[in-house]
C-alpha cells in the first residue's frame, strides 16, 4: 500500500469509530442537556487544535515540508483553538452571545478542517515525515469532524425549535 493508502485506510476507520462512539454513547448521554450543556464536551475537544503548530517546529517534521502548507494548517488550527476556547467560555457561563459564538467557531473550525485537508494534499504531506502530526491527520481529525457534524446538528435544530433525541441530532 502507499503511505497515501494507508493514511486514508487509518481515517477512514478512525471516522468511523468515532461515528459509532458517538451515536451509541456520546449523543444519548447528551441528548436530554440545554444546548449549552451538550456543546460544551464536543467544544472541549477542539481547544486542542493548536497541537499542529509542531509542523513549524525545526526537526519535528521534515525540512521539505512546504512552508506555507505547514503555515496554513498550523494557524488555521490555532485559530480554531482560540475560537474554541472562547466558545467554551462563554457556553459553559451561558453568557449571552454563547450560541453565536459557538455558531463562529464551528464555521471557522469546519472551513479550517477542509482548507488543512486540501493543503495537505497539495502538499503530498502524507509522503513527507511528519511525527506526530500523522497521528493528528489519522486519529484526531476524524474525532474534529464528528463533534462539528454533531454540533452544527444541534445548532441547527435549536435555532429551528426541532425538540431534542438521541444520537447525532440530540
């Protein structure tokens, strides 16, 4: 198999998981929670995000990383980080502006899951040692885009007045 193969392969399965983890176990928990209550776990996940500014770290991946795509991916995760932990603040106090802020992160996280994607494969990163930074694309990535499925569900729903349930749309 190709480093690519292999990459894909390890995602794949990953978002699968994860899917599984979350409509067997993660959503029924939450699903009975005030919007604020249910956001504020999935939010926890992506206060993380600034764990990719290891790609502008000298040795930590390889020199013939191209510079702007490990600067583009790093920055776009820190600001979802930041985005994040604002959110969390803001949800977890049931502050006013908490949905709208929670609404911002997700946009601004979801946009930087697709352009970190689309620079990473112009990249060929996955050809390129990375470190650690494999295990981000492999393992928690696919957890990032879970939790923004299942909460840009829930924001959707709230703001519609669809009642809670289980699963993905709790």
């Amino acid at each position: 198999m190709t480093a690519f193969q292999i990459l894909s392969a390890q995602s794949t399965l990953s978002l699968v998981a994860f899917a599984l983890i979350a409509r067997w176990h993660v959503g029924p928990r939450l699903a009975g929670l005030a919007v604020e209550d249910y956001l504020v776990p999935l939010t926890w996940v992506h206060v993380f995000r600034y764990a990719p500014m290891t790609l502008l770290v000298p040795g930590q991946v390889s020199a013939s990383m191209p510079a702007g795509a490990a600067a583009a991916i790093a920055y776009g995760d820190l600001l979802s980080a930041l985005a994040a932990l604002a959110a969390l603040i803001l949800l977890k106090n049931k502050w006013k502006g908490a949905l709208a802020a929670s609404w911002l992160f997700n946009i601004i996280g979801s946009a930087d899951v697709v352009n970190a994607t689309r620079e990473a494969i112009g990249a060929r990163m996955y050809d390129i040692p990375t470190g650690f930074n494999w295990y981000i694309v492999n393992f928690y990535v696919p957890l990032l885009i879970v939790t923004h499925v299942m909460m840009i569900n829930k924001l959707v729903r709230t703001a519609r007045g669809v009642p809670a349930r289980g699963g993905y749309a709790a």
